[in-house]
C-alpha cells in the first residue's frame, strides 16, 4: 500500500508541475536578407551584361534587368529599381549582311565611325523627346553574324554634351559583350 501511496504521490507532482503552462516568449520576425541578382539571371541578352561593368563604366547603380526574345533578337534593358530613366538596353540579332549593307542600310545619318569594335560599328546621339532626355547609342555588326547596338536613354532635362560623352563609355561595354555567348 505504501507503494501505491508513494506512486500516486509522484504523479500528482508530475501533473501538478504540467498543469502551469509558460508563456510564449515573443520572438522578433526574422530581419530580410537583401540577396543581389546578377543581370544574367533575367536571361536573354541581360546574359551579356553585368551590373558591376556597368557601374565601373558609367557611375550609376543598375539592379534591376529584363530580357525579352522575339525570333532571333534578343533584348535586355537594365535600370536601377527606383526611378525610370536613366536605362541601358542592348539589342542583339543573328544576322546575314555584310560590312557594305551594315554600312549602307543601317549605319544612321551622321553617326560617327567607331573603330576596334566588330566588323564596322558606330556611335551616335539622339535629341531629348517627350518623357526623357538625350540618347547615346552604339551600333556594331559582329565578327559572328550579329547585329548589336546599346543604348543609354538619359532621364528628362539631362544635357546632351553629357550624354554624348556617354558613347565613349557604351564603346568600352560594347567592346565587352561576347554576341557568341547568345
């Protein structure tokens, strides 16, 4: 009996310890954790760019890129995430022509020659339109049967002489995308 008295003395102090539930200590949410995205990530011709060379060329913070692809073209504009403009879009399409056609039928009107950049390039600037300012833009038909041309649309009230010192810039970038990697 002494026995039973003895068990049933345990259990009551074991039930009586569980009966007082604590409580819940509150814990804070976790703190979100930025993870930066490579401009490759969105695919396309974004596979070409890079946020980094982006930045080194032309002092501006891109973090935010998408690709698009219609046929043999593809595309990639990339911007920062807040305001619109300025952006940086590169085009790039398989083609067939030739250094005379390049020359004859898609160099613009008083664009300037570019040297040491694919088969035949060149660079020019576009005046300020609704909603944005001057464009540069670079053009270039690739040792590998590409058509390429990047272009930096500048925000609205951005002085043209700025932006055209922008064309040397796109030039170096040019000169670092790899058409073959498409």
């Amino acid at each position: 009996m002494r026995g039973l008295i003895v068990v049933a003395g345990m259990a009551g102090l074991l039930v009586s310890g569980c009966a007082a539930e604590a409580e819940p200590v509150a814990v804070p949410p976790p703190v979100p954790i930025a993870v930066e995205v490579a401009a490759a990530s969105s695919g396309g011709a974004c596979r070409l760019l890079d946020f980094a060379v982006i930045e080194q060329l032309f002092k501006v913070r891109f973090d935010v890129a998408a690709a698009s692809e219609q046929g043999d073209t593809y595309t990639c504009v990339v911007r920062a995430a807040g305001p619109a403009l300025p952006d940086l879009t590169l085009s790039v399409s398989k083609t067939t022509i030739d250094k005379a056609t390049f020359a004859a039928e898609v160099v613009p009107d008083k664009a300037a020659k570019v040297t040491g950049l694919g088969q035949q390039a060149y660079r020019r600037t576009l005046a300020a339109a609704s909603g944005r300012g001057p464009v540069a833009e670079v053009g270039w038909l690739a040792a590998d049967g590409r058509l390429a041309t990047v272009s930096w649309t500048s925000a609205r009230g951005s002085e043209r002489s700025v932006v055209e010192k922008l064309t040397g810039d796109l030039t170096t970038l040019a000169k670092k995308v790899n058409t073959r990697a498409l």
